[in-house]
C-alpha cells in the first residue's frame, strides 16, 4: 500500500528525469530497462504491480538498477522479471549470501553488482567466489 505508492511516485520521477512523460490516462511505456536507483527504497515488493501501471510488458524487464537504496534484502519480487540480465544491487545493505542464493533463478542473468554492500566490503573476494559459486547455474559473465 504505501510502499507500492512510493514505488509508483519514484518510478514517475525516474521516467521523467529520462525525457519521459508520465501520466494516469498515458499509454504504457515499450520499455525493458528501470533505473530506480538512490531512491532510498526499503523494500520492491510491489514492484512489479507498479511498473504494469507504466509499462507494457513488466516481465520482459532486462535491466534493473537498484544501486544506492536501503534494500536489507534480495525479493522473490525478482523472481517476476524472469528475462533480467542485468541487476545493480550495488550500495545498498545486504549481509546475508542466502540473500544472493535468491537470484539462481534468473538464469538470464550476466551482470550483478554487489560491492558497496557490507558483507562486499568486509569479506571482499571470499565473498563473490561464494556468491559466483551460488550463481553457477545463471549464464553469469560479471560481478562486482
């Protein structure tokens, strides 16, 4: 409910900062890429109800960037962009690799960023031998 309402009004601004225009009776965006990037989210669940308010197709997303949030944890809210390849996940705060074990699903996935997390910052390379090894079954070609 509110968080869904914050989702709505930041991807408003994002869509707007990028030339687009946004309205209620709008026809939905062709797009496969959100930027929702320091917005100071908590939490994406909801996220995909949000973006079928503004986008055609939500589940042909390929490219999401949720760097620089407040995020403590990986959704199965993810799990609904199955055609994902790309995910910025940098600069938020996620400890936990079970965390990163929820995304071996997106099999699509060839780009994940991680550091500035805390556990990035304090376990380094032994942490993203973990996480790429919890990945394995992803097409995964990058991580930071």
């Amino acid at each position: 409910p509110n968080e869904y309402k914050k989702l709505r009004r930041d991807l408003s601004k994002s869509i707007k900062r990028a030339g687009g225009v946004f309205s209620k009776d709008a026809t939905k965006l062709p797009i496969t890429a959100v930027k929702l990037a320091y917005n100071g989210l908590t939490s994406i669940n909801g996220l995909y109800e949000a973006l079928e308010r503004i986008i055609e197709n939500p589940g042909e997303l390929t490219w999401l960037d949720l760097s620089y949030n407040k995020l403590t944890d990986i959704s199965k809210e993810l799990m609904k962009f199955p055609k994902l390849s790309m995910l910025y996940l940098h600069g938020n705060n996620i400890r936990d690799l079970n965390e990163v074990k929820k995304l071996t699903g997106l099999v699509n996935l060839k780009k994940l960023t991680l550091h500035g997390n805390q556990n990035v910052i304090d376990k380094g390379t032994r942490f993203l031998k973990m996480v790429k090894a919890h990945l394995k079954n992803s097409k995964a070609e990058s991580l930071k």
